[in-house]
C-alpha cells in the first residue's frame, strides 16, 4: 500500500528514538565543556618548540636552521637567528633563534615543519581553546608562548615522543663518543647534525 | 593505437595537415601530438568519430614566456693570424606562446591519455585557437576558464566568458609575468619574497 | 558542424494553452544559499515555476589553488591538496601522489598500496553516506539522514584522526608512499568500523529507500543519456548511473585495484533516483573491498627509504596520473622543469566538468527540482573553483 | 441584566487582547528608548542571496495560480461556515441538516466543475 | 545590587536579578547564526551541529538561511575577493544587534591562501568581527568554546552608560561600504574604518632577512 515505505522510515526513526532509553552507545552526544572525548594521541592543532631541561631559554633544541621557514608552505615561521651561540645538550656551540615567531592565524597545521627539522625542535601541539577576541596581539605566538618542555611533549604524544627521545639519545651517544676521538686532532670539522631519517644533512634545498 | 600510428593513419585522412610528436623524457612516457591551430578542428573531429577518442578529460593551459636560450657554440674565428675554435655563448631569443593541451581517452578501447597540444602565434595578439566543444562537449567550460586564466580566445566556443574571476577583471592571472595585487599591510611573519612586496607595499604607500 | 546529436531536450516555452504569454522571472540561487552546497551560483529564468534558462557562475571560491602551487615545492603543496575537495582529501592526496610518482618513476612499497586502498575507501565511504544526508536535506527533510550519515562519518573522522592527525586535512601520502604507519590497535578499530558498517546501511536504506516521497521527487527528474554523459566526460557515479560503464579503478588498475573482487554497479534511467541509489551499492562495494584489503595487509616498509622530502626535484618532463575519486575521476597533470617547484600544476576537477551537463539537465523542470539534481551531481566548491 | 449576562465575556475579551499586545509594546517602548534606529540604504535593499536583485518581481504568471488560490479561498471559508454547524450538530433536526447538506453540496458542485474545466491540471 | 547580597537572597530562594542580565540571557542564550559556509570550515561547522558536538545544547542550532532572521554571522571559509562584496552586503542585512565569528585561518587573514590573487586577506578588513578562531579547520570543540566566549561578551554588555556595544550606540554606523569590482582589484582594497593593522617592525626583520638565506 502507499504509505508502507514512509511507515518503514518512521519505525526506523522510532525504534532509534526509543532505543535511545535503553542502549547508551545509541546516545553519541558529547557534553562538551563538561564531558571531553578522550584525546586521541596522533591529534595535532599548531606547532611549538620543545626545551629539555627546566630552563627554555637554554634547553632550546632549535639551532635556528631556517629550513622550516622554507619549507612551511603558507609562509608563516619567522626565524631571526642569533649572533652568538650556546651549548647545545651536547654541549658543542650551537646557534639559537633569536626571534621565532609562528602566526597561527595563517598556519595550517600540516605539520611539513615537523617532517623536515633535522634537530626534532619542532613539534605538534594538541591543546584546541585557542578563540580569541584580539586579532593583532594574540594570533602570532613568539619564541616564550612556543617552548614547552619536553616532559609536556612526553603526556600528550607518549609513543612518539619516546621514540625520538631514544633516538636522540643515541646520537647523543655517538657525539659523546666521537668527542674524544674528535678531541685529539685538531679542532675536527663541525661533526655533522645528527639526522634521524634520511633526508640530507643541511643542504640548501634551493 | 600507440603514437607514431594515429600520426600516420591522421596524416592519411587530414590533408596537409602539420603533425609532430613531442617526446615526453619522463619515466610516465606520455609523449604528445602537436597540431597547428589551422587544422586542429579537422584532426580533432577525426579522433573522435573514426579514431575512437570519445572522452576529452582534461583542457589544460600552459603559458611559455618568451625564453632566452645561451648555449655553447663552437665558432671559428681568426684570432690573431691563428685558426682557434672558441667556444661562444650565442643567446637566442625563443618566441613565447600560449598552449593548450587537451587529453583524450578512448572510452571503448580503454587506451590512455593521448595529450594533443595546440599552441597560439604569440603571447599578445595572436592568441586566438579553434574551440574544440562542437567537438568535445567537455571542454567547454574548461575553455571558459583558460580563457579567463591565461587569454587564449576560442574561435567558436558557444559561450566564451570568464569562469572563475569576476567580468570586470582584465588581466589574466596564471601568466607567468603577472604581479599579484598589492594588500601586503600585515605580515606580521614576512620573509624571502613576501618580505620584499612587504617592503614595497611601504614605500609605495609610505610609513603609516 | 556538431558531430554527434544527442536527444536535446523539448523545447520549453510553448505557448500557454489559453494564449496567454507570460513573463519570466530571473532570479540567482545565488552564492549564500541553502542547497547550493557552499557558494555556488545559477541564474534561473523561470517561466512560473518552471525553469526556462539556467546559467551556473563559478569562481566564488576561486583560491587560486595552481599558481600557489607553483610557487610551492612538490611537497609543500600536498597539504593544498587536502583543501581542493574538502571532504574526501586522502582521496586528493592520492590522486597527486600517483601523478608525481608517473612523473618520476617512483615505485610504492607493498604496505603502503594497502594503506592507499583502505584510507582511499574509508574516504568514499564516508564521503557517499554524507552525499545522501547532504541530497535528502536539500529535498527538506531538515537533518534526520545528515544526522545518521555523520554519526557515521565521526567514526571514520576518528580512524583518520588516530592515523594522520587530523580529521579532515590528513596530508597522509608522501611522494612513494605513506607519512605513518598505523598505530598500535588502529586496524582493529578500523576493522570494527567496517564490520559495523553495512548494519547502519541496512538501517539508512530502510530510513529512506522506500520512502514514497521520495521516490516522487527524484525518478524520472534530470535523465542524463548516456551519450551526453560521455561527450562532456561525466565521470564517476553520475556517469555509472547513465549506464557509462568507465571506473578508472578497472580501466587503469591503478595501485593494487586488480586484486580485490569488486563489481561496479550500473544504473538505467540515469535520473536522480539512479544517481542516489548507486551511492548506496558503491558503499556496498566499498566495503567489500575494504575487508579483503584489512585481511591481507603485509608488514613492512611504508615508503621506500632513499626517497629524499626535502629538495625533491624530479627530471623535466610532464605526467597525467588519474584516480577514482568518490566525485569522479580526479587527475593531476604536472610539468616539471627539473627545478623543485612544478612548472604547470593543473586539477582534473571531477565537480566542475559534471556541472557542464547542469543546464541541459534543470530544463524545463520545477525549481525545487533543480535543488535535488544539484544535489544528485554531488559538487564541492573547493574542487569546482580550485 | 442582560448587559450583566456578556460582561465576564467582554473582560476577558478585553485581558486577552491586552495579554496579547503587552508584550508588543514593552518590545516597541523598548527600542523606542534604548537601540537606535538605524535603516540604510544596503540593509533596506531586497535580499537576493548576497547580490543586488536587478529586475522586479511584479510580473504577469501563469493563470493557473491565481485559479488555484481561489478554489483553495472558497473551501477555507466554507470550513469556517461549518464550525458553528460542527459545534450544535447534535441538536439539529432534519430541516437544519437539509439546509446545511444543500450549502456543501453547492461547493462541491464548484469544485466538480473546476475538475471538468481541467483548472487543478498543473503543468 | 551587589553579589552578596544577590547571594545572600538566592540562598533563601528568592532570585533577583536585573532587566539587563535578563535581556543579555534571553539574547545570548539563543543566537541564530546565518547558514553561511562558504569553505571546509563550513564542513566542520555542519559536524559541530551534528549529533557528536550538537550546538543546540547553546541554543544555536536553528541554521536561518536569510539575514533578515539571524544575529550571528559565522564566517567559515576563504572569503575570495569576488565573494567579498556579497558578504559585506549580507551582513549589511542582517538586523541588529548582529555578531561575527571569523571561523578558521582563511576567514582571519586569508590562511594557506594567502598568496592568492583573488584572496581577501581576512573579513575583517571589511567588517568588524567579534571573536577569532584559528585553526585549518578549527575543531568543533574550538568553534564551541568560541561560541561560549561570545555568549561571555553578550553578557558584559552595558544596557545604557558609554560603554554600550555598537548596536546600542547611534552614532555607530551599523553598515559598511560594499567593495565594487574593480580592473585589478576591489575597489577599495580595505575599509579603514574597521581595519586598522599595527605597523609591523619591518625594520627588525629586515636586518638579516635574507642574509643568510
């Protein structure tokens, strides 16, 4: 008869409706300034700079490279580097940015800055509150809003970051070792950055 | 059906009509067939009703400016009494143009992209091409946007205006000798070329 | 000369049978509007309610997505990609992955094809259940079957979250490859997501398939033939729904289609109930596909590891790599000039080259139907104006 | 004394109507007082989707509508007229149901005649 | 009317309150944004109204299609020059008191499209926006804690005094001037009567910009 398929549809809508008083997971709403879903791990939103140590201004891995600043497509990394070093944790001299400031009204959150930094400097945030009334001030976030410690680095990405400590780790290992050997001969050409993957040590992509 | 047969079997049929394959180095080894604009409604309704290629994907514009070749020439000049062979850089002006190139697919034989390339006189006056949508209905709002885009006028076309910009817009934007308008006021992150419109926007407009 | 004559459609403005000419209205369903799917115009002519004249305007969403490709490098334009049609982005990821890997003859490790086809599905999945709430709210049933087709879609947003990072950008392929492996548990979930999935296609179809309404609205409304759908190259399920038998997934056999057993559902009338219910069989299809792939997914490698990210410039030359994307067929075509940005960047936009049959189809038809048919051709403004 | 009868009618005639308008015009008192009026030449403009609305929408259409209007006005006045007759119906004797029946049956005969004369025909 | 003694009242069940917090509750507790997605935030915008993050729970789910019946304009998307005008006119023709939620990185200075030629650089150079969202796209959980922060600012407003909000205000103008499509560009490129961008130190970043590049 006519009305059979709207009547299908209404059961169906119904059996949702009255299903909804029995099973939860039929209920998928979430309360959200009360109830927050739990974070899911890979999540990312913008990037900040990760600092060993206590102190940000001298546990900074950034060293100021610039090849973020190339390669962010939208444009929106400003790196002044510095014009005297500091020891890394290596301890080898080590230029720091001066000024780092990243506009996250133009980043998209593609983290390509991530991919391409040699020194694991860089690194997605998850946190999402960032609204803002004050469109000049507090949409370009500089070098002290960035830097967060690696042990925040380590609550909000656990596997990742235990995955880059041991591979910094490692290299950390093989300058120590190096060291020695370097220190014997002649000031020894700047060992070259340890490189995790595989891309090219420092060359000019242009 | 590879290339050097379409070729033959198109000179058999289009009478006098200019062909040439245009090798394509890269491992996808799609190398394309360049028609001159005089027969190119000829070769193309050709293609489609004997040869097959039912299904036009893609109409694509590619601006060439007018580039400056300097290569190496081994000339023989009399250099002080001697007979010397230096090497002389001779720069050589190529002409540029407007291409178009429109990808065909055989439906029933499932071959692949067959690329046909049309290209204009010159990058000023001479842009006009036969619109190939009498022929492939397809291509003709993909025509509308290469006109808008690059300035390649479609003798015709059923309905040539400009697709994505606005009609009181007068250049054409995806050249490669067009300068983007200047609203560079804010850029609080500004560096490498940004940071030179930047500083233009502040003379130009002086310190506010 | 026009070379081929396709059945053009009866001319609409005969005269009224009481001799009464009438005036034409001309109003623009213009770029704010409810169905237009994001800023999308026509300028309807309407004789009464009847449209006589139907003229789409583009490029309101025009974000000039080429020439800022061409200042990018090959790599910082795959997160573009993600922008171009916004709902299914792995889909783009992998239509400009394939193209670049044509252009430089890069080969894809084993885990990494698989990860393709199961990211690539899941994509069509979510993106055909939100086509049918977006359609069914556009034939105003404000929000039940958009409520059941995202509930759907939050579940797969959450793989692709648990996986890339982000919901809707994943920016997943890499230039031989993927960016990530799977994390510990994900195929797990994955795998419940799907096995879960034809129970709430079983609960949408009987939410709307037999809904008498919409059967009345939608059969027999906009028949596209199946010439005129491949003389404007119609792709996709809207070419399927005419009878085109052209899925590039069996006509190229890119990536590693060949192996899984999947048929390609075709459609008869070519209306808008066609179009609408092949959405339904290709998720079926979709599904199967996607449990052969999670069964046997070898480990190993997810992109080869001498492939270079940065500085990455491949040999000049020029490469059109195409897949099938949920709106049709999506293709790339690059010309590289050796150096690391791409000379010519050109989109192959599925939406856009669909939308070319728009006017022949709204011919004559009532306005209401021109929002169903509209809605049937499944645009996203992002890929049309690029 | 019969005044005496409609009075508690008249009264709450009288609050229903003023238990209506209050609102309106503590709303009207309102903007009158605290928001400015502010038309302009954009914000009084036709809305046509975010575009100037070139054209005039007062336009001749088809017949067919306006037809439609006035079949649809009659039955909506005839449902009116049958209220009163719906509310006393079991009080009625056969003379009163006869006059009514005749009172439907001449509408009906109208809309029959539409149908004959092919006007409820859409397209 | 001080706190504590509001407190102190409230405590034996008596609610006093004032007619501004009423009039401020009864407007913030039900904004009526205008359906107006122009990009993939708008994507994200229609996930925050879905069944997971549901908007209704503000009072904000009833998506008006006209300007004439909403009071809140949420700009999500790439506002592209061609779309300009019709958004400036659109929210000419909104009624007051109207708010604006540049939702996403392209609807705040043009985003990853910054480069574009038909980009507007940012709504706000043409209309005043309320609260900022960055994000590509924002996540419902952000387009959420933007909608309480501007449900906080409808609540901060004074009724009457100096500080009354632009709606209030007569001399305020509720309508800015509608770009014209220009040759190159929209004339005029910005309306400085609402955008007024502090002078970048240019200086600073020019010492070594591209020194050492």
């Amino acid at each position: 008869m006519v009305g059979e398929g709207i009547l299908k549809g209404l059961a169906e809508t119904a059996r949702n409706f009255f299903g909804s008083y029995v099973s939860k997971e039929r209920l998928t709403t979430v309360q959200y300034p009360e109830q927050r879903l739990p974070r899911i791990e890979a999540a990312r939103s913008f990037p900040f700079l990760v600092y060993d140590g206590s102190d940000w201004q001298q546990g900074m891995r950034c060293v100021g490279c610039q090849i973020c600043e190339k390669e962010c497509p939208p444009k929106c990394i400003l790196i002044e580097k510095s014009k005297d070093k500091k020891p890394d944790a290596v301890g080898k001299q080590q230029f720091y940015p001066a000024v780092f400031d990243i506009d996250i009204s133009v980043c998209m959150s593609c983290q390509i800055c991530v991919e391409v930094c040699p020194f694991d400097a860089i690194k997605m945030d998850v946190d999402v509150d960032l609204p803002t009334d004050n469109r000049f001030a507090g949409l370009l976030l500089d070098k002290q809003q960035l830097a967060k410690s690696n042990e925040y680095y380590h609550g909000i990405h656990p596997t990742e970051a235990a995955a880059v400590d041991a591979a910094l780790a490692a290299e950390r290992a093989k300058a120590q070792a190096k060291k020695p050997a370097a220190a014997t001969p002649p000031a020894a050409p700047p060992s070259a950055a340890p490189v995790p993957e595989a891309q090219p040590v420092g060359g000019e992509s242009k | 059906m590879d290339l050097e047969t379409i070729k033959s079997t198109l000179e058999a049929n289009v009478p006098d009509c200019r062909l040439e394959v245009i090798v394509n180095p890269s491992p996808s080894g799609q190398h394309s067939l360049l028609v001159d604009a005089e027969h190119a409604f000829a070769v193309a309704s050709f293609l489609r009703s004997s040869a097959g290629f039912n299904y036009c994907s893609n109409v694509t514009g590619i601006d060439w400016p007018a580039k400056e070749l300097s290569e190496k020439v081994k000339v023989k000049k009399i250099v002080d009494g001697v007979e010397t062979e230096i090497d002389e850089v001779s720069k050589t002006m190529i002409p540029g143009c407007l291409e178009v190139v429109y990808h065909l697919f055989s439906m029933s034989e499932k071959i692949g992209p067959l690329p046909l390339r049309m290209r204009t006189q010159d990058r000023a006056e001479g842009v006009h091409l036969p619109s190939l949508t009498p022929v492939w209905r397809s291509a003709e709002l993909q025509e509308r946007e290469v006109f808008d885009l690059f300035g390649v006028v479609f003798d015709g076309h059923p309905d040539l205006r400009r697709l994505l910009m606005w009609d009181e817009f007068e250049d054409h934007p995806m050249r490669r000798d067009y300068v983007n308008p200047d609203d560079y006021e804010y850029e609080p992150t500004a560096h490498d070329d940004v940071l030179q419109r930047a500083n233009q926007h502040r003379s130009t407009v002086g310190e506010r | 000369m026009s070379v081929t004559a396709y059945p053009t459609t009866p001319p609409i403005l005969e005269p009224a049978a009481d001799g009464s000419e009438t005036q034409l209205l001309e109003i623009s369903m213009g770029p704010q509007h409810p169905s237009t799917h994001g800023v999308f115009r026509m300028n309807v002519v309407l004789d009464g309610e009847r449209v006589v004249k139907l003229k789409p305007v583009f490029g309101y969403l025009h974000r000039n997505h080429e020439k800022i490709a061409e200042n990018e490098t090959y790599l910082g334009s795959m997160p573009y990609t993600d922008r171009l049609d916004y709902i299914c982005s792995i889909t783009n990821n992998w239509a400009y992955a394939l193209a670049v890997e044509k252009l430089a003859g890069i080969q894809v490790p084993e885990r990494a094809e698989y990860l393709r086809v199961i990211t690539g599905e899941l994509t069509r999945l979510q993106n055909h259940a939100s086509l049918i709430g977006f359609l069914l709210q556009d034939m105003g049933s404000s929000g039940t079957p958009l409520m059941y087709a995202f509930r759907e879609r939050e579940n797969i947003l959450d793989l692709f979250e648990a996986l890339t990072g982000s919901r809707m950008m994943c920016n997943y392929m890499r230039f031989g490859g993927c960016r990530v492996d799977t994390p510990a548990g994900w195929l797990e979930q994955a795998q419940k997501v799907v096995t879960e999935f034809p129970r709430f296609l079983d609960e949408y179809e009987n939410l709307l398939v037999g809904n008498e309404i919409l059967m009345e609205r939608t059969q027999g409304i906009g028949v596209l033939s199946p010439e005129l759908a491949i003389d404007s190259a119609i792709s996709g399920p809207m070419a399927r729904a005419s009878g085109v038998n052209y899925d590039i997934r069996k006509v190229d056999n890119y990536s590693i289609y060949s192996r899984f057993s999947f048929r390609v559902p075709l459609g008869s009338h070519g209306d808008v109930y066609d179009r609408y219910m092949i959405r339904f069989l290709e998720m079926r299809e979709s599904v199967k596909i996607l449990n052969e792939a999670m069964r046997d997914i070898p480990a190993g490698p997810i992109v080869d590891p001498k492939m270079r990210i940065r500085g990455f410039r491949p040999k000049p030359g020029e490469a059109y790599g195409r897949i099938e994307s949920p709106k049709g067929e999506l293709g790339f075509y690059l010309i590289s000039d050796g150096s690391t940005n791409p000379y010519r960047y050109r989109v192959r936009p599925p939406s856009l080259i669909n939308l070319t049959v728009l006017e022949d189809l709204c011919l004559g038809v009532n306005v209401a139907d021109v929002v169903a048919i509209l809605g049937s051709i499944d645009i996203v403004l992002g890929e049309v104006d690029r | 004394m019969t005044n005496g009868l409609y009075l508690p009618i008249v009264v709450l005639l009288l609050a229903a109507v003023a238990f209506a308008l209050t609102p309106l015009l503590l709303a009207w008192l309102w903007a009158k007082s605290f928001s400015p009026h502010k038309p302009g030449p954009s914000k009084n403009a036709i809305y046509e989707c975010g575009l100037e609305s070139e054209g005039d929408a007062w336009i001749q259409f088809k017949p067919g509508y306006y037809l439609y209007g006035i079949i649809f006005l009659v039955f909506d006045v005839e449902a009116v007229f049958l209220l009163p007759f719906a509310v006393a119906f079991t009080g009625f004797s056969l003379g009163e149901s006869i006059a009514m029946l005749v009172f439907l049956l001449l509408l009906v005969e109208g809309l029959v005649w539409a149908y004959q004369k092919n006007v409820l025909v859409w397209t | 009317m001080d706190e504590k003694l509001k407190a102190e009242l409230s405590k034996q069940g008596i609610f006093t309150t004032s007619l501004q917090e009423l009039y401020n509750w009864g407007r913030k507790s039900s904004i009526w944004p205008l359906n107006f997605g122009l990009a993939c935030c708008a994507i994200e915008m229609i996930a925050t109204t879905m069944a997971r993050y549901d908007l209704a729970r503000f009072g904000a789910e009833v998506f008006r299609p006209s300007p004439r019946q909403a009071d809140l304009m949420i700009v999500a998307g790439t506002v592209t020059k061609k779309m300009a005008p019709q958004v400036v006119r659109l929210y000419n023709q909104m009624p007051e008191p109207k708010y604006v939620i540049s939702m996403g990185a392209c609807a705040i200075s043009g985003g990853p499209f910054k480069q574009g030629y038909n980009v507007l650089k940012g709504i706000d150079r043409f209309i005043p926006v309320d609260v900022y969202i960055p994000g590509c796209p924002p996540r419902p959980e952000a387009l959420i804690d933007a909608f309480l922060m501007l449900q906080k600012k409808i609540d901060e407003q004074q009724l009457t005094g100096k500080d009354r909000p632009r709606h209030l205000t007569a001399g305020e103008a509720s309508e800015f001037i509608v770009p014209l499509f220009g040759a190159h560009d929209l004339e005029p490129t910005q309306n400085p009567a609402v955008w007024r961008p502090p002078l970048v130190q240019i200086s600073k970043a020019g010492t070594d910009g591209s020194g050492n590049d």
